[in-house]
C-alpha cells in the first residue's frame, strides 16, 4: 500500500500571520521609538512610561480600528460580487457555463474537458466554482474583519510590551543602549519566526524587520534629542 502524498500549505495562516506581525512589529517599533524619543529628550523615567503605556493603548486601538476597516472594505466588496455572481447564476445560466468554460480553456484545458468540468463543478456548486474560479475568492483567504482586528490590537499589545518592561527594570544611565538593544533582539527573533511561519528565509526575515526597526528608533531618539536640547 502506497504512502499517502500530504503537503502542508501555510496559505490558511496568510489572513491571521500577515495582521499579527504587523501589529507585533508595529507595537515594538512606534513604542520603543517613541520611549527612546522621550527619554532622549531627557524626561523623567516616569514620564518615559506614562508616555510609552499611552502609546500602547493608543497604538492597539488605532490598529484594531484600522484593520476592521480595511478588511471589512475587502469583505464588502467580496459580497458585492458574490451577490452579483448569484443574480447571474439565477438568470443566465448557460452564460455562466460557458464563462467557466472559457476559464478553464484559457488556463490549458481542452474544450470539451473544460466543459465537462464546467458542468460537474457547477452542479455541485455553481456559485463556489465562479467565486473561486472567476472572482479569485475561497474561504480559505477570504476576509474576515474582526479576526483580523482583534489579531492586530493583541499582537500590538504584546510587541508593545517587550520595550515597555525591559524600560520598567532599566536603570537610567543605560536606558537608551539596553532598550534599544533589546528591542532590536525582539524585531530579529520577530522577523525571524514570521519567516519560519509563512516559508521564507528566516534571515532575510530578521535582518529586513530589525533594518527598519532600527531606522525608526535612531531617527525618533534623534528628534528627541534634538527638540530636548533646544527645550
């Protein structure tokens, strides 16, 4: 008896995989720059935390805001079309095979096979075998606006938290190396795993996240140290 051929796709993590990371990536990157950027400036080490637990909050809610919106638009489009696609099943059915039929041809198919598919796949479900096929939609990648809301805050949340704590326990004199540092450290194991998840070069990965990551915090320390000295 021959193996069973299995092959684990990660198409079904895209949805969820693409909101947590840029949401962990986003609370670790805006927070640790805007502490980096106050401490620079040369607040109080109480006002470093006000500030950065503010943003956490702020960041979180602004992300899951964003991300309901701009998913829920994709949603709505999608059953737009998926309305339309019903009309034109209910009052132009040989239409509607022939316009799959065609689909197939065009992707290699023989036409007569083409059709024949065309026909099976539409009795067994005629409005699935033209979102899939002609609109580009599965369940599988459709949008779905409050996973991808609730992943985006939570994710911040976390991110966020990493600088904040490692800020928590710094002593002054190393605040800005240490936390930069560690945040730094978070970005690479982040780009890292993100990479791992979803099939790519873990280092590629890492060294792009922490790149930017660390653009982002020397230019925010910058303007701190900057606004800080003219204050």
């Amino acid at each position: 008896m021959s193996a069973r051929h299995r092959e684990r796709h990660r198409t079904g993590s895209i949805g969820w995989l693409r909101a947590a990371v840029l949401g962990a990536d986003d609370g670790i990157v805006s927070t640790a720059s805007l502490v980096l950027g106050v401490a620079a400036s040369g607040a109080t080490h109480a006002n470093v935390m006000v500030a950065g637990i503010a943003g956490l909050v702020a960041g979180a809610m602004s992300m899951a805001a964003g991300e309901y919106v701009s998913v829920r638009s994709q949603s709505d489009s999608e059953e737009a079309a998926l309305s339309l696609e019903r009309r034109e099943l209910a009052t132009d059915d040989h239409g509607e095979h022939q316009e799959l039929t065609a689909i197939y041809v065009g992707r290699g198919v023989e036409p007569a096979l083409a059709k024949q598919v065309a026909v099976q796949l539409m009795a067994h479900d005629a409005l699935g075998a033209h979102a899939r096929d002609e609109l580009g939609i599965t369940e599988t990648l459709s949008a779905r606006p409050l996973q991808a809301a609730l992943t985006s805050a939570a994710s911040f949340a976390v991110g966020a938290a990493m600088p904040l704590v490692a800020a928590a326990v710094i002593p002054a004199a190393t605040f800005i190396p240490v936390v930069s540092a560690t945040s730094l450290v978070f970005l690479a194991i982040l780009g890292g795993v993100a990479a791992r998840v979803g099939g790519a070069s873990v280092a590629t990965g890492a060294m792009r996240v922490t790149f930017w990551g660390a653009l982002a915090m020397a230019m925010t320390a910058a303007v701190g140290a900057l606004f800080g000295t003219v204050a």
